[in-house]
C-alpha cells in the first residue's frame, strides 16, 4: 500500500471518535463515583480526541492553520501527563501526590501555552504529517519545545510504573487478575504512542496515523477496565458465599 493510505485523514479521525466515545464513558464513570483519577483520564484522553481531530483536519485540507497548530502541540504533548496524573491518583491511597502533580502540569501546561502562542513558528515545517513531532517550534531542546519532556517523561514514568506496580499487586488475587491484564493493555498501548512519537520526532511519519489510532483503542481498553474495583468485589462476595453456604 501507498504511503498515501497510511498517512489517510481517515486514521487520525476514527482516533479522535474513539477517544471522545471513552471521553463519555471516563466522564460517566466520574459522575458516578467521583474519583480524581477517572476526570484525570478524562481530561488526557479528551486532548488526545481533539489532537486526532485536529491531524485529521490537516491532512483533509492539507494545510495547518498556525494558530490550529499552536492549540495542537501543547494538547499533543502534554496529554500523556494527564494520563499519568490519573495513574498516580489511582495507585496512591492519599490524594497529596497527585494534587501536588496536578499543580506541576498545570504549571507547565500555561508556561508550554504562553511559549507557544508568543514563538516564531517555522512556516516550512507547517505541513500536513511533519508537525507531530513539533519541528515547527524548532530545535529538539529549543524553548517552547523542550517543555513536552516535562509532560512526556513524568507522565510515561507512572503510566510504565504504575502499571507494573498494579500487575505485581493483583496478579496473585484471581479476582482482581481482570486488573493485571488491563494494566498490561496500558503498557502495551504506552509503548505503542511512545513508540510513534520517537517516530515522528525523527521525521518518519508514514504509518503514525494507524499507529496512534491502535494505542488509542489498546489504551482505552486498559483504562476502563482497570478503573474499577466493583467487578473483582463482586466475585469476592460470591465466593465466600459460596463457601459460607457449601
């Protein structure tokens, strides 16, 4: 197949309506049981959708929009800590550490927002399936640019950490072993966005698309299926009835 088909507006868009289809379910789950790290879900994947949308628009037209591009960027990057916030509410019993990480993204997300807006943006660089990986900004460690690896680094850290903590804990309750297999999904999916990033950065954007779209779904799978409690509970109860009535 063409590179043409891989790089198809077609794949960034069927991105986005999975992530705002588990936006709403992240959203209902939130509604329902209030817990900090279901809205920080939300919020990551809520980015992540609109990201997609705005990738699908570029290649439709073929042309970025600077001021599209600039909003672009910064949810691009710094979706990925949001992710992380919600792994780090979910696996810390107090909610300290991740207020604490939520103000530190905060930070970093009007400080990535104002460089954005106020920088120099390199006009060549502004075409469709380049600018994932944010040349347009310039250099790789150049200001704005640099302030994804305070998203990117922090974030993967705990989604990668987190899930390897999760796996450890619940591998050996066969109640809970449903949570062990989707924390697996979340690294799989992890890798999969790393993976297509480092790709991007480098200037080999063929197959991202697709890419993105894969982790989108592996990783929206692990999620709903690790932010719960409810189901292992439930097959604990039956089991000790069980036992209480044999």
């Amino acid at each position: 197949m063409s590179d043409a088909f891989w790089s198809s507006w077609l794949w960034p868009l069927a991105t986005g309506v999975i992530g705002f289809a588990y936006v709403t379910l992240l959203a209902v789950q939130w509604y329902r049981r209030r817990k900090p790290h279901q809205a920080a879900w939300a919020v990551g994947f809520l980015f992540y959708a609109v990201a997609a949308v705005m990738e699908a628009w570029s290649e439709k037209t073929l042309y970025w929009d600077p001021t599209v591009y600039r909003v672009y960027i910064v949810l691009a990057a710094s979706l990925v800590g949001f992710l992380g916030l919600g792994t780090l509410y979910l696996i810390t019993k107090k909610r300290t550490l991740g207020n604490l990480y939520l103000a530190f993204n905060i930070v970093c997300l009007a400080v990535f927002l104002y460089g954005t807006f106020t920088a120099d943006l390199m006009m060549d660089k502004l075409i469709p399936g380049i600018t994932v990986g944010g040349q347009a900004l310039g250099a790789s460690m150049s200001f704005p640019r640099v302030m994804s690896f305070a998203f990117n680094i922090p974030g993967t850290l705990l989604l990668l950490g987190g899930s390897t903590y999760s796996i450890l804990k619940f591998w050996p309750k066969k109640e809970y072993r449903y949570r062990a297999w989707a924390n697996v999904l979340i690294i799989i999916g992890t890798l999969l966005i790393a993976g297509a990033g480092s790709m991007a950065r480098a200037g080999q954007t063929v197959g991202l698309y697709p890419g993105e779209m894969v982790a989108s779904a592996v990783l929206l799978a692990g999620f709903l299926m690790a932010g719960t409690l409810e189901k292992g509970a439930k097959q604990i109860k039956a089991r000790r009835a069980a036992e209480a009535g044999a």
